[in-house]
C-alpha cells in the first residue's frame, strides 16, 4: 500500500516541474505570465485531485483482487457441514509452539553465557566456556588401538608400523662424553654491560656480557635485591610499592591538609588577639604549633598501631593546632615571668619606641 | 623385551629388532592392573615439585606450543601445574592458551613489590590446576642482576605457598643460548628438550643439551616435533631413530605434523582439549603421560601402513 502512495507522489512532484519548464520553453507569451501561471496551478490542482481519486480507487481495485485471489479452505467454507476438528488441530498446534518458546527461552537466562552464546556475543567453542573433555587414557581410547601382533597401532583411523627404539644406556653415555668434551660450559653468574671492567673476584667465565641495548635484558637495576626477595615470598598483605605509594600519598594529603589549616587559623577572627602580637612571638608560635602537628602526623603515619588516629576528620586537626596553640597562649598566662614571649614582647616594643630612627 | 612405546606396560614385541648388540633400556617394572586399564592415571614419580625446562636451542620447533599442551595435559591428568613463561621479550605461552588478556602483572611486578606472587598467577578456567605466570610484559626489560635468582626465588616461593606446592613447574624457555636461557634453565631440575628432524635443529639440540649437562641437569628427554611419515617413507626426513641416534637423548614423545596445531594456536585452544582428539593432541597427552611416570618411548612410529582391502590388489 504505502508503496503505491509512494509512487502516486512521486508522480506528483514531478508534473509542476515539467510544467514550469515548458512554460520557461516560451510556447506562452512573457507578458501574460502571473494569468499563465494562475492557471497552470488551478490546472495543476485539478490534476492532483484526479490523481488522488485514481490512485484511491485502484487502491480499492488491488485489494478487491487480492480478496478474491486468495483461496480460502474449502473446511473454512462449509462450517456448519463438516467437523472443526482440523482447525482445532491447528490452534493446538499453535498454542505447543508458543509453549515450548517460552520454556526454551526461560531456560535460557539471560545474561548467562548460553544466552551470551545464542547472542553471538561469546563464541561457544572457545575461551574457557566449553566444557572440559572427560579424562581419557591417551593409550587407549577409541581413537588408540595396539594391534594384536603390537607391531602396529591405529591412530585417529590409520594403522601406523611400530619399530622398537634402540638406545641404550652405554651409546647414552657415550654421548654425554661426547657433549662434555666439546662443550665447556659454565653457567654465568654475573651479567656485565659491555665495556665494564670485571671485578677482582669474579671468574671471567661466569661473566656474561650484555650489550647495552639489548632490547629484553639490562645490567641495570634499581630495585635492591633483599626487597625483591622478600617481595617474591610475600603471602599476604599490601605489595610493598603500593603500601609505601600509599603512605607517601597519605603524607602529602595531611601536609596539605595542614596548610589549609594553618591558613584558615591566619584568618580566624577568634585568634585575632594573635596578631597584635610582635612578629617575631607570633612567628614561634606558628612553628610550634606546626611542630608539634607534624610530629604527631608522622607518628599517625608511621606508627601502624595508631592506625584509628589516621581515620580521624579533618577538624581533628585544627583541634590539635587550637590546642597547640591554646597551651602555648596558656603556659604564657600561666608563666607571667617567662622569658620568651613577655620579654620578646617587651623587648620589640622597647626597641620600637626607643628606636632613634623612627 | 622392551615393552612397546605406545603403551607403558603393555605387552611387547614378540622378537624386537636389535639393530644394536648391546644392552637395551631397562623398562621399569608395571603393576598388571594398569595394563589397558580403561580411565587409568599416571602414577607421578620423583619428588614435587618438578621443574622442568622446556627448551630447544632453535626457535620455532615448538617450545611453547609443547609447553601449552603438555601442561594442560598434566592439567587433565589431576597434577597442579604452574607454566612460567621465561620468553622475556617475545612471550607467547599466554596466546596459546587463550590467557591473553587475563595477564595484568608478570614477574617484574612482583619483584617490584606491585602485585604478590598469587596475584600474578594466572589461573586457566577450564583446568583451574592449571596456573600461568608470565615473566614480564613484552615492552619491558628484565633485569638480569637477579634474572635467574629470581626464577630461583619464584620456584621457592610456589613450593612454600599456603595452597600447596604445584606437582609441576614448566618453564617455557626462550629460544638461544643468551640471557634469557640461562634465566630459565637456573632452577631446573629436569629439562625436555624439543627439536625437528632437521640437521638445523639437531645442531642446536646438541649444543643447547651440552650446554645443560655442564650445568648439571641430567634429566633430559627429547620430543621430536613436526614428523612427517610420508616424507620418512620417502626418505626425505630423517627418521625418529635417526634423531635419536644422533643425540643419544631417551624419547619422550613423537608429534606427528598436523594442521590443527596452527588453526589450535589461533583459536587459543591447546590441541589436547580438542574434541575428537587430534593425532598430534593424542600424541602430547601420552608425552606428558610419560613425563609424569619418568618414563621414556620404547617404540616409535614409523610409516602408515598400506591400507589392505579389495581394491588393494589393483593398487587403490
């Protein structure tokens, strides 16, 4: 159907175009053209009506044709005569197909490999989804057969001649003697980049050389040879690169985090009272504080007993650094006569005020 | 009486050919019950784990694929395997067996402390008592200061592992007699040594097995790769008892050529798991039968018989 309507437009389309073109011919004057071009649309409507009541009808007339070339079974025909024992056949048979569908396809679940398979998204005879053989002896089975003289054996379905080997333990010997004559050979123990000089200790004939762009080997290493060791025998636990990458990453988040910190204290409006006091006090303090929170970050780092203590949040921190800087502020209320800060202090502001230049 | 080769145990040649005098092999002695016993399993001797280095000299005879089937082969049989592929700069153990993209961490990143030893094994889904490690990715150089220390170390590290010690350590050696070799021969115990029936090959062969007798590994059996009967019969290869004569090495196993073998290395899918098994297939199953008993061919194939039926009188 659609393939007619498609056809009937196709047709369409290509009239005003030859329209158009006999017009731009020159069979009508230039003069009269808006009068020509009018018509020539009344007309070319006209047309496309036309068009559309033939294609309409012969629509009808196709499928009229196609009704009646359609031989209906003579069973369907006279109904009320015979018996609806074969359509009923069919309806079952039917109904069995859509059945046995669905129970195949549940079977298959979906995602599984079988599924996976049937969707041609993993090839069923390979990569490790095929099932294993069944363990056979590989002297006898059906594909091995001795013969019953045993001077032949059936092989894959062809019967192969036996001939009985014939070394023996002197000719082997023999060539080991052989073999030991002409080959003196001594397994290299050290590997040199040509051009190095061989150690005092070393047997020239265990040296091997290795030029310096061999493209699989190298001489060079930076990795010591206890830590390779221990990291081959390692059982269990964190890889030793990734344990101490981890560690060196944890570090440099803590500094960073203590950056931050220090910054935001700078800030703080609470500690304003800080900063009225010397540079000179004030630098101190901050590298106390820093000190100390340093020092307990490695410990945090490095102790593993104290792994909780890495766990902890971010404020924890400035606790710390409040806390520092709090015992330090403390220790000076605490110490009216400590000679640090209320002498620094005092100290700056003497120099302030008896400093001729100023 | 030599028993035939094709049958550990099995009965024998009536009168076997002596084409030497002197004495013959002494076959070991077989319990009667394991004689064509249907589903039978090899019985594992020597002390485990076994290191074996699977070597030849000359590349492309056949080192890794005989180390991809003879391993899952010993997989199949019940052994643990551990397959340790020693090909610094052109690994290929992990093509064959389809673990290609299963291999995120080698050796190198266990010795730099990147991954432990058990991350870095590479377990096969079909056989899971199959493992795969791999020495090192194939842009990445190993360095040689400890390169056969290492392997030293991994096979001590295997042995001592809370799974318990594989039965098997493969190692799939790279071909030549450099670095690498001496890398992958340094913890062996034992050594299967791979060639051709080419006078290239058997060159090789020789040098790579004097070169293991000076460092002490004595245990060496031979497998004879890629033998064409048809040529043999024609005279135009060197027989399997040429080559042994030659090398004076106790045959393991004798593979026939077969097609399959390519079309098997490009599928990922060691020829031992193929089903209907292939002569080649058939041919590493009972090479790795042999490697787990100690025990070595008593007779080898020689040429197809001519077929003997009604046409046969007219030639067909």
């Amino acid at each position: 159907m659609a393939s007619v309507w498609t056809l009937q437009f196709r047709s369409l389309s290509l009239r005003p175009c030859s329209f158009i073109s006999s017009t731009s011919n020159g069979s009508i004057i230039t003069t009269r053209n808006r009068i020509v071009i009018r018509n020539g649309i009344s007309k070319w409507r006209s047309r496309t009506q036309q068009l559309k009541h033939d294609s309409i009808n012969s629509i009808s007339k196709f499928y009229h044709q196609l009704v009646n070339s359609v031989t209906i079974p003579s069973f369907l025909l006279n109904r009320s005569g015979g018996s609806n024992f074969p359509i009923w056949v069919c309806v079952a048979l039917v109904v069995l197909v859509g059945v046995f569908r669905v129970v195949s396809r549940k079977k298959e679940r979906p995602g599984s490999v079988a599924d996976l398979v049937r969707r041609g998204q993993l090839k069923s005879d390979r990569r490790g989804i095929s099932r294993p053989l069944k363990y056979e002896d590989p002297f006898n089975n059906p594909f091995v057969k001795v013969g019953k003289s045993n001077s032949t054996v059936e092989m894959c379905g062809k019967v192969y001649r036996l001939a009985p080997v014939t070394l023996t333990e002197e000719q082997q010997a023999t060539h080991q003697r052989r073999r030991s004559r002409a080959y003196q050979w001594k397994r290299p123990t050290i590997f040199l980049r040509e051009g190095d000089s061989v150690p005092p200790d070393v047997d020239p004939d265990t040296v091997r050389w290795i030029p310096a762009n061999h493209p699989f080997a190298t001489t060079a290493t930076d990795l010591d040879e206890d830590l390779a060791q221990n990291n081959v025998y390692q059982k269990h636990g964190v890889p030793f690169r990734i344990q101490a990458e981890h560690e060196a990453l944890q570090k440099k988040l803590e500094a960073l985090q203590n950056d931050q910190k220090l910054n935001k204290l700078a800030i703080d409006p609470i500690n304003a009272k800080e900063f009225e006091r010397p540079f000179n006090s004030h630098a101190r303090l901050n590298e106390q504080a820093e000190k100390s929170t340093e020092q307990k970050i490695n410990k945090l780092v490095i102790d593993p007993i104290n792994a909780k203590e890495i766990e902890r949040p971010f404020n924890s921190h400035t606790r710390l650094n409040d806390q520092a800087q709090k015992s330090s502020v403390d220790n000076q209320v605490s110490d009216p006569d400590s000679p640090n800060i209320d002498s620094d202090l005092n100290h700056f502001e003497s120099t302030s005020s008896e400093d001729p230049t100023l | 009486m030599p028993p035939l080769h094709i049958l550990p145990g099995a009965t024998l040649f009536p009168n076997p050919l002596p084409r030497h005098p002197s004495k013959t092999l002494t076959p070991k002695p077989r319990p009667p019950s394991a004689l064509l016993q249907w589903n039978r399993k090899p019985e594992l001797s020597g002390t485990t784990p076994r290191v074996t280095v699977i070597t030849s000299g000359k590349g492309g005879v056949g080192k890794t694929t005989t180390t991809a089937n003879i391993g899952l082969s010993l997989a199949r049989f019940g052994f643990s395997v551990v397959a340790i592929d020693a090909d610094v700069g052109l690994r290929n153990l992990d093509l064959l067996l389809g673990l290609e993209n299963r291999v995120n961490y080698t050796v190198i990143e266990v010795l730099n402390g990147d991954c432990r030893l058990d991350q870095a094994l590479v377990r096969d889904k079909r056989w899971s008592n199959f493992e795969l490690l791999c020495i090192s990715k194939p842009r990445s150089k190993l360095p040689l200061g400890f390169g056969g220390k290492a392997l030293t170390w991994l096979v001590d590290a295997l042995k001592a592992r809370p799974g318990g010690s594989p039965d098997f350590i493969l190692i799939d050696c790279p071909a030549g007699i450099d670095a690498g070799f001496i890398t992958a021969i340094t913890p062996a115990n034992e050594a299967v040594l791979i060639t051709t029936p080419d006078i290239t090959s058997l060159r090789d062969a020789d040098r790579v097995t004097g070169l293991l007798e000076c460092d002490g590994i004595r245990d060496i059996k031979m497998v004879v790769n890629r033998v064409r009967t048809d040529m043999i019969k024609g005279e135009d290869m060197m027989s399997v008892l040429d080559v042994q004569e030659m090398l004076g090495l106790p045959l393991l196993g004798v593979i026939p050529e077969d097609s399959e073998v390519i079309r098997s290395t490009n599928r990922g899918y060691p020829l031992v798991l193929n089903k209907p098994p292939t002569l080649a297939g058939l041919a590493f199953e009972q090479a790795a039968w042999r490697l787990v008993e100690q025990d070595s061919m008593q007779a080898v194939v020689v040429e197809e018989q001519p077929k003997r039926g009604f046409f046969s009188f007219f030639g067909g």
